[in-house]
C-alpha cells in the first residue's frame, strides 16, 4: 500500500478523541497487562493435526486477534492516526550462539499455510548471516518475544520513546505444568492514546475463547469482531 492508499482515522469524529489527546501527550503513554492461559488443549489440537508447533499456533492466534480487534492495528502518525489493513508479527528468533535475529510471521487466516511461511521465516532468523531487520511491515507490525525460561508474572520492553512509538508489543512466557492445565504467561502492551483496558480485555478473552476451541481456530473458526 502506498501513502497515498493510506487509511487514517477521522480524528473529528471518532469517540475516542478525547482520551487520545489525554494520552498521547504523557511522557510513557503505553501499559501493559499480564495474565496466563491454559494452553493444554491448543497443544493436543496442534499434535492431532499434525501440522506446526505449538509456538507457531500461539503466535497464529495472537496475530489473527490483532487483525481483528480494529484498534490493534492503529498506528500514530505525526498528529494523525493510521489504520492498517493488516498487521504482522515480528519476533525474535535465539541462535545456537546465544544471539537473536529476528522472524516476520505474516498475518494468513490459515493455519498451514501461516505454519509454512512461519517456519521458513523462523528458520531464516535462526542463520548468521541473516539480516538484523525488525522493520520490514514498518509499522504494520506486532512485536513479539518469547521468554521460554520464565514464567513471569509482569513485564517491560526496551521501547525508543517518542510521540510515534505505538506498535502493540507481546511476549510469551515459560509453560507450566499443574495437573491437566499447561499455564502460559501473556503480555500485552499497548499506546493507551490508541485503546483501552476494554481493547486488551477483549484481546485475552478472544484468546481464551480460542484456547476453548482451538480446532475450529487453526482451522479458520469465526472471528472476534
């Protein structure tokens, strides 16, 4: 999409416009919310499809979630605000010699074919020589980590501040076992000048849903609205 194809929100008539002139003056305009998930019955619904990983279909969720509840995809623009047609994820990718690169995981409504670009991005992260390039959706992004040997209870990002700096930030938590329930720590971090508790709520609670009936979600279920 071109610039001049850009989406932006009529400032003047959109609801929010009170609470984005609120937020988006304040010198760290973001929060963070954390919670965990049950993730035992995507994992036993990526095993009997035999298709991915379990990290790809976490990943696959919390991006198809991001496209679908609108403000996720808002991005500041000097004194306008963008609205993308769609978002993707960039996360980071650990290397055998303790340093990372980093993956585009493209926003695809189907799991397989998610699973096969995803997979080649992850493995391309994974080489030396690979670029160092967070960027390449620009904006158009989610970033996106994995913290495999913590399971945490809160979380901050390195972040460049500054009046522009609104990409939605998710990082993933160590998975514990407590009986039949395999427990996943969740951040979200958001511009609160772009939305509120009420956008992230809906984030977990579509994410819960899908951790409900993870079948029909790898397999193009219905969406959140």
């Amino acid at each position: 999409m071109s610039m001049s194809d850009a989406q932006y929100l009529d400032l003047d008539t959109w609801h929010r416009r009170s609470a984005f002139e609120f937020f988006r003056g304040f010198d760290i305009p973001s929060f963070n919310l954390c919670a965990r998930l049950d993730v035992a019955l995507l994992k036993q619904a990526v095993k009997d499809l035999g298709v991915g990983s379990l990290s790809l279909a976490y990943h696959f969720i919390a991006i198809r979630l991001a496209n679908e509840i609108t403000p996720f995809r808002y991005r500041l623009e000097g004194e306008c605000v963008r609205v993308h047609g769609a978002v993707h994820g960039c996360t980071t990718v650990l290397r055998d010699d303790d340093s990372f690169g980093f993956a585009t995981l493209e926003h695809n409504r189907d799991f397989t074919a998610f699973c096969a670009q995803g997979g080649q991005a992850l493995a391309n992260g994974r080489l030396h020589d690979a670029p160092f390039e967070p960027d390449q959706y620009g904006t158009a992004a989610l970033h996106m980590t994995t913290l495999p040997w913590v399971h945490f209870t809160s979380y901050s990002n390195a972040r460049k501040w500054g009046a522009n700096d609104s990409i939605p930030k998710i990082a993933f938590g160590r998975i514990d076992a407590d009986g039949l329930r395999q427990w996943m720590p969740l951040s979200v971090e958001v511009h609160h000048a772009l939305m509120d508790g009420l956008h992230i709520g809906r984030f977990f609670e579509g994410f819960e849903a899908a951790l409900l009936a993870p079948e029909g979600w790898l397999k193009g279920g219905p969406a959140v609205g």
